[in-house]
C-alpha cells in the first residue's frame, strides 16, 4: 500500500512540477493565448498516465492466469506441486512476504511473478522449466520470482511507466500547439488547434512513446539483476542462480503475454529495448558478487 501511495504521490508530483516549469518559462501564457488551457492539459496528462498504468496494475494478475491459462495449485495434488507451493512458501517467509498464489502453465521454460500488492500476488513456473531443470535450479527460479515481489518490481515498474507516460502526453501536446502556432501565424480566422497539431501530436505520441520505452527498459534491466542476488540471497549461495541462468541461456525461452512479459524469468534480448539483460551479464554480475 505504501508503495502505491507513492506512485500516486510521484505522478501528482511529476504534473505539479510541469505547471511550475511551464509558468516559470512562460509557456502557459504562450498556451493560453493560442487557447490551450494549461490546467486541463496537465489534468489530462495525470489521468492519462496514472490511469491507464494503476489499471494496469490492478488487473496484471486476473490478466496473467487468463492469458497464460495458469492452473492454480489451490490444493496440491502431486509431490512436485507439494514441492512447489512449499518451496514459494519458504521463500516467502523468509522475504517476509505474504504467501502469494502459486501456479503452473504450459509452455518452454519460463516463470513469472506479478500482483499489485507484496501480500497478494502470484508466482508461476511452466512445465517447460520444470522438464528441463533440476529442482535446484526450478528453486533458483522462485527465489528470483518471489525477490521481484519482495522488491516490489512491479509496482515500482508501474510508477516509472506512469511518470513516462504523463511526460510523453503533456510534451507532445505542448509541442504539437507550438508547431501549429508557427505554421498557423498570421492567420486568425480560426482560434482552435489546426492539423498541425494534430499530426504533430501523432507523431510525437509515437517518437516519445519509443524514448520512454527504452527508459522503462532500462529499469527493467537493473531490476533483474536485482532479483538474481535475491534469489542468491534466499537461497543462502549464488551457484544455483548461476546454474540456473546458464541452464536457459541453452534453452529456448518460452514467450510470454505482454501484460506479464517484464516479470519473466526470461525475455527477448533486443538491446533498448530489451526487458531483460543478456544472460551472460546477469552470470556475471553474480559471479562477482561478494557472497
């Protein structure tokens, strides 16, 4: 709950500071005289970025079971979802976490973690990485699922997401007034925003949408390796982490839904734009760390 209140704090606080700037330089009076009202403007860019990232949150967990097709283990019914649930719940405990929903779908070798909140979310594991790996390293797996809740990755994803978004949605509209203004000037038989804008606005939605996803990446990639020295931390020693990460770098990896690829233990390697850093950093960020 913390951690939410913070994101709503920092978004009010992100569109706070916008209105600051644009009164110290004089933009809300440029915005006002070609009839951009600056208050709504910032209004719209808050709703906009805090909206559509806090629904975001709040549903990445019915999301999650119903486009991956994730059978809960409710009740275990095998020795391997005895050994599952108790593992996560191991974890849990010690991360001082509660205990979240545990799950399995079909599919290559893949886990995941996602839940708005630390005390209700929800780990899940594929058959494929079950299949493929030792139960040493399946447990390396859920510790760096269960270190991603404990962090709170993906409430903290969600807060940069939503200051990028409200960014991206107040500048291109205030860029996209000013290049109307200048292909507009001299002309006054109409006061309300011309094509201009509107295609201004299009293109700077999508060149500023792809500067705010190689942001949000980037982050991204710095919280995986923090979720593999948690996983190491969990597990009271680095090899099986290590082990476990050379095992997938050898295995194809399992795609999973957009609404949960970030938290996945795996992920595509595309540079900016990549969630997840290459393999071969993350075993050796681990390798030279201390414990």
């Amino acid at each position: 709950m913390k951690r939410i209140l913070l994101f709503v704090l920092t978004n009010v606080m992100v569109v706070a500071v916008l209105g600051v700037v644009a009164s110290l330089l004089g933009v809300n009076r440029f915005l006002t005289a070609n009839g951009l009202n600056l208050t709504a403007l910032l209004g719209f860019a808050l709703v906009m970025g805090f909206g559509g990232a806090i629904i975001s949150l709040l549903i990445s967990k019915p999301m999650a079971k119903w486009t991956t097709g994730l059978h809960m283990i409710d009740n275990p019914q095998t020795p391997d979802e005895a050994w599952i649930v108790g593992t996560v719940r191991k974890f849990a405990d010690k991360a001082g976490i509660g205990m979240p929903e545990v799950g399995i779908f079909e599919g290559e070798p893949n886990a995941f973690a996602t839940g708005a909140f630390k005390n209700s979310s929800l780990v899940a594991v594929s058959t494929g990485l079950l299949q493929n790996m030792t139960r040493e390293e399946v447990e390396a797996v859920i510790g760096h699922e269960v270190a991603h809740i404990a962090n709170g990755d993906m409430v903290t994803m969600t807060l940069i997401q939503g200051v990028m978004n409200t960014f991206v949605v107040f500048l291109s509209r205030v860029i996209g007034y000013a290049v109307d203004s200048f292909l507009r000037r001299g002309d006054d038989r109409s006061s309300g925003p011309g094509i201009g804008y509107y295609v201004s606005t299009i293109v700077l939605d999508i060149v500023l949408g792809f500067a705010a996803a190689m942001v949000v990446a980037w982050f991204s990639r710095q919280r995986e390796f923090r979720a593999d020295a948690g996983a190491a931390a969990l597990m009271g020693q680095k090899q099986p982490m290590i082990n476990a990460l050379a095992r997938l770098g050898g295995l194809p990896a399992g795609e999973l839904p957009k609404a949960v690829e970030a938290m996945g233990i795996t992920g595509s390697i595309g540079k900016l734009f990549a969630t997840h850093p290459p393999i071969e950093e993350r075993i050796a960020a681990l390798q030279s760390a201390q414990r």
